[in-house]
C-alpha cells in the first residue's frame, strides 16, 4: 500500500470518529479521484444533457463523510461506497424529476439547478437500477460489477482490487451482467441500451 493510501485509510477512520480536522484533511487526497470517476461516469449521458461533476462530486462527498462509525477498511473500500452513493443520488434525482413531470410537489433538490434530465432519461436509469436491483437478487457480484463501472466509473482491475477477485473474473462476470442486462431492460422496458450509451463504461 502507498503512502497516500495509507494517509486516507486513517484519515477515513478519524472522519468516521468524527474528527471535523480530518474532513478537511482528507478532501485534497480524494477530490481529484473523485471528480474522475465522476465525470467517466457521465460520460455516458448525452450530449443534449447537462451535468456537472463538481455537484454530483460536492453532494457525494458531504454524503460520505457524515457517515459516523463507518468502518472503513481502506481508499478502494472508500471509493466503492462512493460508487454506490453517487448512483442513489442520480437515482433519486430521477425520481424527483419525474415526479414534478408528472405534476407532484417536491420540494427542491440539490442537483436540480445543475443538471438536467429528460423524462425519457430519467426512465432509462431508474429501469436500470430496478434491473440491476433483481440481478443483485441472482448475482450478488455481478451486480456490483456493474454499479462500480457504470455508476462509479471504476476500471476492471480498479473494479477486481475492491473485489478482491482477478481481472479476468470482472471482466467475465461485466460481460455476463450486460447480456443479462441487455434482455432484462429490452423485455421488461423496451429499451435498446445501446442507445443508453455508447460510451465503454457504459451498460
């Protein structure tokens, strides 16, 4: 483990212990990683769809670090939960832009002035975390697989080393988890998910 690893593994615990110095100690060591796997992450939107990194970066960030009593284990344990934050955020946002299409009160979101969704967007995410929700049901790991490279932006060996498994075992189980996946979202939703993303970390 390098150094800066170890510096964020006990960074991380003296934030889950509530230190309030740690926090800011802490940004500088994480951010850029952060903002990267943000941005490969919406990638995938397209290009008629605005979204910033820094807002999905900021609100995932405030989300991690008031996480009291966390255990964490180290840096890849940190940005595994990152991946699983961010797509609860987007996921929500989705919800809570298709609530106001369709004429519900909601109160308004942190994202909301940044980024923006279109109705047929927003379906196509939420079919893909309900998809992804059943396939956690039948492959616990392929599931993840899939959260981590699509929602976090993590490549294959970044994916194998939070998984403790081999590079060949993540690559096997992403292209297992995406012909699942292609199936479920086209019978189920109708969608063609090649049009949901053309870009490599894409479903």
């Amino acid at each position: 483990m390098d150094v800066q690893s170890t510096q964020v593994t006990l960074l991380l615990k003296q934030v889950a212990n509530g230190n309030e110095e740690a926090v800011g100690n802490l940004i500088p060591l994480v951010y850029d990683e952060l903002r990267r796997v943000a941005q490969r992450r919406l990638r995938v939107e397209r290009t008629d769809h605005t979204l910033q990194p820094t807002a999905l970066v900021h609100e995932a960030y405030l989300k991690l670090v008031a996480q009291r009593n966390a255990n964490w284990q180290n840096r890849a344990h940190f940005f595994a939960v990152a991946s699983r934050v961010m797509r609860r955020i987007l996921v929500d946002h989705a919800r809570g832009r298709l609530r106001m299409k369709r004429g519900g009160r909601q109160a308004k979101l942190p994202l909301d002035k940044v980024f923006i969704l279109s109705r047929g967007r927003c379906d196509e995410l939420l079919a893909l975390d309900e998809s992804l929700e059943r396939l956690s049901k039948l492959d616990d790991r392929q599931s993840r697989i899939v959260e981590l490279r699509f929602f976090g932006g993590l490549s294959v060996d970044e994916v194998a080393k939070v998984l403790g498994v081999s590079s060949k075992t993540v690559k096997r189980d992403w292209s297992m988890a995406k012909a699942w996946l292609y199936g479920e979202l086209r019978d189920r939703h109708g969608y063609d998910t090649r049009e949901m993303g053309e870009n490599q970390d894409a479903v």
